[in-house]
C-alpha cells in the first residue's frame, strides 16, 4: 500500500477478481473505487507530491511500462517505452522527476525519468541489483534494496550528489525500506533466523 499526500487515503494492488486491480481507499469511511484493472498487469502505485495524478505499472500493451494517471480525469500517460521491465516508480518530492527500477541495462538497477524533457538516466550503478527505491524529503538520498556483487540483499542509502552508497543492513535478505519524515532513520523488512 501506499499512502495520498493528505495521508487521508491508501492504493493498493488486490487480486480479489483474480487480475491485479489497483484500489484507492478512504480510510475514514472504508470506501474505495478501482483506479487500474487493464489488461494485464496493474501495480506500483505512487502518488505525486500534490496528490493529483499517479503513477504505476502496468502491462496493457504487453511489456511492464510505468503509467501516469490524472486523478480527476482518469487521462493516462505512458511515460517509458522500453523493451526492459520498468516498475516501482516513486515521484522526486519536488514532483518534477521520479525514480523507478528498470532491468534494461541487464540488470535492476534505478533511473531517474524527468519530466521536463523525457529524458531517462540510472542513477545506480554499484552492486550487481538495486531496486525498491524511495527518496529522502528533500530528494538527496536514496533508500534502496542493494545486492553486491556476491552477497544477500542489503539496505542501502546512497548520497545522489557524490554516488557513494552506504550499506546500512548485516542481514541477509532486507527489503522495503522507507525514510522517517525527518529523513535521518531508515525502517525496512528483514528476515531473522534460518
């Protein structure tokens, strides 16, 4: 699940009707109407920082392809075209660009898509997997799940201004990071014992 701006309202992706749907719910009122159920597959909801679009993943035309929905007018927008897989989008906090995990230079890695241009760039390029990733509130940082090179996934931060990435985690199978609002603490998943 993720959570609106207002923090009033979660999308989640449900498999109720045997497809994956994406789901918007009230959590005042329990209501909830279906964003995304195309052909397919239907997932990674992101919300922009303003609340008024969203992106996704979905695979309608065939391939895994990052979407963005107006809110207000259910209008779509492909926003990549790639023979790779493209999931996980995340908007930069100033809405202006997003981060997004691709496959397309032969293994997950992150990009970065800007909307001023259309232009897409990786910003990730240590280790043999990065993915999962969601940015710090002022959009310097980036939480990721980190595979070096022979090794278990990892959390890790990486400084978007210098590149050096800090593997935060010494277990062995971490996921699903997440900043505090303060940005100075970082919670994630992890699996303990055998």
């Amino acid at each position: 699940p993720t959570w609106t701006p207002d923090a009033k309202k979660i999308a989640y992706v449900s498999f109720e009707t045997k497809r994956p749907a994406i789901y918007l719910q009230d959590l005042a009122s329990g209501n909830r109407e279906k964003l995304a159920s195309f052909r397919g597959l239907n997932g990674a909801p992101s919300f922009s920082p303003d609340g008024e679009r969203m992106l996704f993943t979905a695979s309608m035309n065939g391939n895994p392809e990052i979407y963005e929905m107006d809110l207000k007018t259910r209008e779509l927008k492909r926003l990549t075209d790639s023979s790779a897989i493209d999931t996980e989008a995340r908007y930069a906090p100033d809405g202006k660009s997003f981060i997004f995990t691709s496959d397309r230079g032969g293994s997950a890695q992150i990009y970065r898509y800007s909307f001023a241009d259309g232009s897409t760039k990786r910003i990730t390029f240590r280790g043999a997997f990065n993915a999962r990733g969601t940015l710090n509130a002022d959009g310097q940082k980036l939480a990721m799940v980190h595979r070096p090179s022979g090794s278990n996934y990892k959390v890790a931060v990486q400084d978007l201004n210098t590149g050096i990435v800090n593997i935060l985690t010494p277990t062995n199978l971490d996921e699903s990071p997440s900043f505090s609002p303060n940005g100075q603490m970082v919670v994630y998943a992890t699996r303990e014992g055998k």
